[in-house]
C-alpha cells in the first residue's frame, strides 16, 4: 500500500503489478516493464494472486521479450499512448501498430539517450543479451543527475549471462529488478534461481 502511494505521488520507489511487470520510478520518470494482464499461461499456471491494474500513465514501457506474458497487446492497450515503449529490434513491427507516440527497437549493446515521455525523461537506457527460450534483452537505465542519479537493472526471464555479469561490474545500480524461480520447464531451466 505504501508503495502505490508513493508510486502515486511520483516518489521514487517500485510496485509489483504481477508477473514480470513493475512500476519503477526512478528520478520522477515511471517506467513499467513487461505489461502483463492475462495470457495462455492462465490455462496451465495458476496465479495466487491476479494482477493489479496496469498503470495507465507512464513514461516509458519495457519490453524484453516476446512471450505473451511479456508483450500482452490487452495490457497495453491500457497504457497512455505518449508513453515511449523500447522493445527488441523483432518486436519492432509489432510495436508500431499499437499506436504508442515513440517506438524505440534495441538490441544487445545499445545504448539511447534522453528516452522521453509525457512527463519525464530516462538519460539513458543499455540493453544487453538475456538468455532464455526465446532471444531476450535486458535493459539498464537511469535518470537524475548528481547526487540524485539513480540507475536501475531490469531482468525480464533472464538466466545469468556474462554480459550482464560485466555490466554490474562496470556499471552498478541501485536496484536490480531480476527473475527468481526455483522450477524448471520439462527439466530445463530457463529463468535464474534465487541464489543466481
């Protein structure tokens, strides 16, 4: 409850939607990653707790990949359409008829400045290589300046990689956002554990 609040009032702080999608405000700038409402996976998995709404008004949306957990066309369809929404270079014609203001395609290894939305502005976003059943990027972005910047690590379905491994070293962050499951999927792991 504290956290809807403070995400409410533009405080910085991160709420859980459900599934892989948060709410981050970072520096003023909300950031929601991978808008989820429903999908097929209802069918097969069950989740105890449904998902809160999506938050309409954000700045920039986050897609790393695209299962329809991930990249929900319903969920957003909820999103105020100023917002930019950033998703992997093949999601790009997908992206576009959703009628978003701003579509930014990333691959692993770019980086683009002053992302903008209706209200504010990351200073930059890095995508870098994810692995997982299906090609993924993972995302690193910040905002504010001085001894307000703030940088966050958002991690999709990711397993660990090296190239994230030595993007935490070379640019830490302040909050890393990353995937926990202890399962597997017909005895394979596609997610990082709790202890990864």
């Amino acid at each position: 409850t504290r956290a809807r609040a403070a995400a409410a009032t533009g405080a910085d702080g991160v709420v859980h939607v459900g599934n892989s999608s948060h709410l981050i405000t970072i520096g003023g700038v909300r950031v929601l990653t991978d808008p989820w409402k429903s999908d097929v996976a209802d069918y097969v998995l069950h989740h105890s707790v449904a998902p809160a709404a999506i938050p309409r008004d954000v700045d920039v949306v986050l897609i790393t990949h695209e299962h329809d957990d991930h990249f929900d066309p319903s969920a957003l369809a909820d999103v105020d359409k100023r917002a930019t929404i950033v998703v992997p270079t093949w999601l790009e014609a997908r992206a576009k008829p959703l009628g978003f203001a701003h579509v930014i395609a990333m691959k692993a290894g770019d980086v683009v400045r002053d992302v903008r939305g209706p209200k504010g502005a990351l200073r930059s976003i890095e995508a870098v290589r994810a692995l997982h059943d299906v090609d993924e990027i993972a995302y690193r972005f910040d905002a504010g300046s001085g001894e307000h910047a703030r940088a966050v690590f958002f991690g999709g379905d990711t397993l660990p990689t090296r190239e994230i491994e030595a993007l935490a070293i070379r640019a830490p962050v302040d909050l890393a956002v990353l995937p926990a499951d202890a399962g597997s999927l017909l005895g394979k792991r596609w997610v990082m554990n709790p202890s990864e």
